[in-house]
C-alpha cells in the first residue's frame, strides 16, 4: 500500500507539462506581441546603386530620321556624361510609399561610309580603274541623350519585415503601383565629310549641298510623358547573412503613346553588413521604347551588372 510521501509524489507528477505549456504559451504571445510591435513602426530603405550594362543598344529617331547607337561596357564611361540613380521607401506597417530616380546623360557618335560610282562621262569613257572612279562620302553622327526617370508608387508588403538579417527560410513579397515620368531630350548633328567632290544619285554633293544636308538632317526633340506603373520584389533568406531577391516593374502600355512601354528585370543576391546595410549584385535588364506618332522617338535597352548598397532605418 502506498505510503502518503508516494501518493503526494504521484499526484504531482501531471503538473510538469502543465507548468511548461503555459511556459510556451507565455512565450509565444510575448513573441507575436514584439513582432506586431516591430510590424507596427516605421522603417525607410534608402538603395543607392550603379549599374554597369555590358551593351547599350538605342534608335533615336527625329522627323522619321532613324540613327542607331551600339554602346559597350568598355565605352559607357567614355559617352556617359552625368548620373544619379537611387531608390527610396518608407513603411509603416505593411503599407508603404516608394520612389525612384534614374537620370542620365549620354552623348555618343556613329560614322558610316557610302561609296559611290562617280556620274563623269568622261572618266567612265576611259576606263580607268574602279578605285578611281569611286568616291567616298563619309557620314557622322552625334547623338545626345538626356533622360530622367521618375517612379512614384504605393507599396504593400507581405511576409516578413525586409532587413539585412532575416531568419533562414524567411520570405518577403512587396507588390507596389503607381506611375513613372519620363523626361527625355534627344539631339542629333549629322556632318558629311568627302575625300573629293562627290555624285550621289546624280546630284554633286558640294559644299553648299552638304550644308543643307546637314542643316536638314541635324535637329532635336523633347517630351514628357507618363505612364502607369506596376511592380513587385520577392526575397528569400538563405541563413541570416545571405538572400536571394527578384525585382520585376513595367510601364506604359500604350497609353501615352503609339508605342509606349518600358521595364525592368532584376535578379541577384544580397549579404548583409552589419544590422542596417546590405550589399548587393545582380544581373539587370532595362528597356524603353516610345513613338509619339509625329516621326519622333526612340528605343533603349540595356543589360548588365548592377552593384547597389542598401540602408535600413527604424
């Protein structure tokens, strides 16, 4: 028969879970109370990036005269002629604002040369060789580009705050929409260089013809307009240092334009640097092509490394 010390352990024993659970209850609404705390503040990224595209194709065209550019990685410091890019958002809660500035200046050249068969009855009637009776008539072309992209858009966030420092397996989804400015300038001066005096189609291009071509062929163009603007970026966190993230937006879809669309494609890795910055290297494409339907335009796309630096303020 049980002594009254036995009984008084038996009876105490079913207390141990019990005193445990309320242990973990305690704990995880301690937990979701600082995590709807820290939900419930306000927190401001600031990205600040450079990026490095490997090829920059572009078409400006003005009064339905087209001129196409092809810009390598090792050339764009050499045309680029002024930058500043940088990304910026504020949240509180889940629901933010973000905004985006893209502005650059290039000024590149394109020569090409014709050769044409010269229309002297008299050198044709000799005989003499092709490479006398040849001229060549030599082409260049400036273009100056000046382009300012604006981007102002409402976000929500879904998943885990965005930090340098994110628990592994963690993921985040930010969706955003609103509009993006464009402001765009572009300028062409043609200049027509010979080796002599040469015939194009018949007609002798003199001196006092090519000035005219040139004065017809050179001019200018500005417009700004804007366009509806969509969105996303997803971040996943590989451990507490390292994520992975995808960035997609496009804009335009025809509406300010007969042909009216931009966008970007992003996608890259993040380590973190400390408990408010992140660094970052991804892989960027971006595209713009516009026709205001008067024979003015132009198209751009690029794609290549993008470097950025991220802060956290909260």
């Amino acid at each position: 028969m049980p002594s009254r010390t036995q009984e008084s352990e038996i009876g105490s024993m079913p207390m141990a879970p019990l005193v445990l659970s309320q242990t973990t209850d305690e704990e995880s609404a301690e937990k979701t109370a600082e995590e709807q705390e820290l939900d419930d503040a306000w927190r401001v990224y600031l990205d600040l990036y450079a990026f490095l595209p490997l090829q920059t194709t572009s078409t400006t065209t003005i009064n339905e005269n087209s001129t196409t550019a092809d810009v390598p990685l090792s050339s764009i410091f050499d045309t680029l002629t002024g930058a500043l890019t940088f990304k910026a958002s504020a949240e509180y809660g889940r629901l933010g604002v973000f905004t985006g500035i893209n502005h650059a200046a290039n000024s590149a050249s394109t020569s090409k040369s014709f050769v044409r068969e010269t229309n002297n009855p008299l050198r044709n009637q000799l005989d003499l060789p092709a490479v006398l009776r040849q001229r060549n008539i030599k082409v260049n072309v400036d273009v100056d580009i000046n382009q300012t992209i604006v981007d102002l858009a409402m976000r929500y966030r879904a998943g885990a705050i965005q930090k340098p420092h994110m628990e592994q397996g963690s993921t985040s989804f930010v969706g955003f929409a609103g509009a993006r400015l464009i402001d765009a300038n572009l300028s062409t001066k043609v200049d027509f260089r010979r080796d002599r005096t040469v015939s194009v189609d018949g007609v002798v291009v003199n001196r006092e013809r090519s000035r005219n071509l040139e004065r017809s062929a050179s001019d200018s163009w500005g417009n700004t307009w804007v366009q509806p603007l969509i969105g996303m970026m997803a971040t996943y966190a590989f451990n507490k240092e390292w994520q992975a993230f995808a960035y997609l937006d496009a804009g335009g879809f025809g509406l300010s334009g007969e042909t009216d669309l931009s966008g970007t494609a992003q996608a890259g890795i993040a380590y973190a640097l400390g408990n408010s910055a992140q660094a970052s290297l991804s892989y960027k494409y971006f595209g713009l092509d516009y026709a205001g339907g008067s024979g003015n335009g132009y198209t751009t796309s690029q794609s290549g490394i993008n470097l950025g630096l991220r802060w956290l303020f909260d």
